[in-house]
C-alpha cells in the first residue's frame, strides 16, 4: 500500500527556519497537504494544493513540492509553531488518501 | 458554518462490532465533491485515514482494512455511519469525523472534535 515518510522529529531555534518534508511515490501526480496537531487537539490544515495557504495561516507558513517530495517551510519559527505536522495525500490513481507518520517539531 | 460531532460507545470488547455516527451540520452531502469521512489516532501515534462516502455514493476504504469497514449514510440526510467489525485492542483510537472537499484525491477542511474509543474486555 502507499505511504508518505516524514522524519520523525525537526528542532530549531525560535526565529530559525523549521523545514519538514514528506517524500512520496505519487507526490509528482497528486498534491501534497499539510496538518498542524497540537496536543490535544484535532488536526487543522496549514497548506493545501502544495503551495497555498488558507486566509486564517499565518504568512510564515509555506509549502513547495518537487519530484517525489514535498516540503512544508515555517520562517521564522515561533515557540507557538510546536506541534506535530502531517503531510497528506493520494495514491497515484487517488483510490484512497494517506497520511504520513508525522514530524514533531520543536522550538527552543 | 461547518460543524461534525461524532457519537457512539467508548468501550468496545474484542471481536465486537464498532459503529460510529457522524452528525454534522453547514452543508449537504449532496453536493459535488463534497464526501465525508473518517480518521483515527491511537494514543500517542499518527494519524490513521479509514475511509470517505462522497456526494455521489462512492466510496472508499483503507486497502488494509477494507474487509472490516463499512461508512453508509444514515437515517437522517446529516448523518454518517461507520462500522468496524471485530474490533481488537489495537483499534484502541481517537475517531475523528470530517468534511472533506475535491472529490477523490481532495483533502479534509474540517475536522469533528474526535470520540475516544477504547477496546478491552
């Protein structure tokens, strides 16, 4: 079955660049999206369609994709930017949707 | 306003059978490309996709449990079902409703608050 690898864990300093990616055979077929889960709560979606962002996302937060992965940038990482992220999408004939395992970033 | 709330047992034994409702609320399942699916978490690990009906009755299902799930409209036009049929300790998890948007390859935009269900004897 398909699947999505993200790296486990990303740290920055508060103020650095946070970049998480998510590699994927069918990521040059089908768009990537990403989640933002802190604890406790239900996931909220940070960028859609690879790159766009929705209206209630801060600007810091972008989103690219190349090739067989995609990659979630947060410039200038706030200390409020600590969660989990997830990248989520398609296989390559869009039957059914994937998450990946999740990154959990740190910032201190 | 978009809004999902999901409902059913917290405790499930082993080899039972699961059956989740979704009630949701800010728009209609009959309209295209809208589907609504389901979610889970086990403690402390990822997100997990199950499975999604869309607007137009298709369906689908995770390749691995396919065999044990089942969504369905439900009785009223603003209700999902999902079953889960021999349930294990393993589907120990937070089952989260969403809305989902775009069709087959679309993405989730909204998210119910999630319902904790446990299996154990």
């Amino acid at each position: 079955s398909y699947e999505l690898t993200q790296p486990p864990s990303v740290s920055v300093s508060p103020g650095q660049t946070a970049r998480i990616t998510c590699s994927g055979d069918a990521l040059p077929k089908r768009f990537a999206y990403w989640y933002q889960q802190k604890s406790g709560q239900a996931p909220v979606l940070v960028i859609y369609e690879d790159t766009r962002r929705p209206s209630d996302i801060p600007e810091r937060f972008s989103g690219s994709s190349s090739g067989t992965m995609a990659t979630l940038t947060i410039n200038g990482a706030q200390v409020e930017d600590e969660a989990d992220y997830y990248c989520y999408s398609a296989d390559s004939s869009a039957y059914y949707s994937v998450f990946g395992g999740g990154t959990k970033l740190t910032v201190l | 306003q978009i809004t999902l709330k999901e409902s059913g047992p917290t405790l499930v034994k082993p080899t039972q059978t699961l059956t989740l409702t979704c009630s949701f609320s800010g728009f209609s399942l009959s309209t295209g490309s809208v589907g609504v699916g389901w979610i889970r978490q086990p403690p402390g690990k990822a997100l997990e996709w199950l499975g999604v009906i869309y607007w137009n009755n298709d369906k689908r299902y995770r390749p691995s449990l396919n065999s044990r799930l089942t969504v369905t409209r439900g009785t009223s036009n603003n209700q999902v079902v999902l079953t889960m049929t021999n349930m294990d300790p393993v589907d120990t998890a937070t089952y989260y409703c969403v809305h989902t948007i775009g069709g087959t390859g679309g993405y989730i935009d909204y998210w119910g608050q999630g319902t904790l269900v446990t299996v154990s004897s």
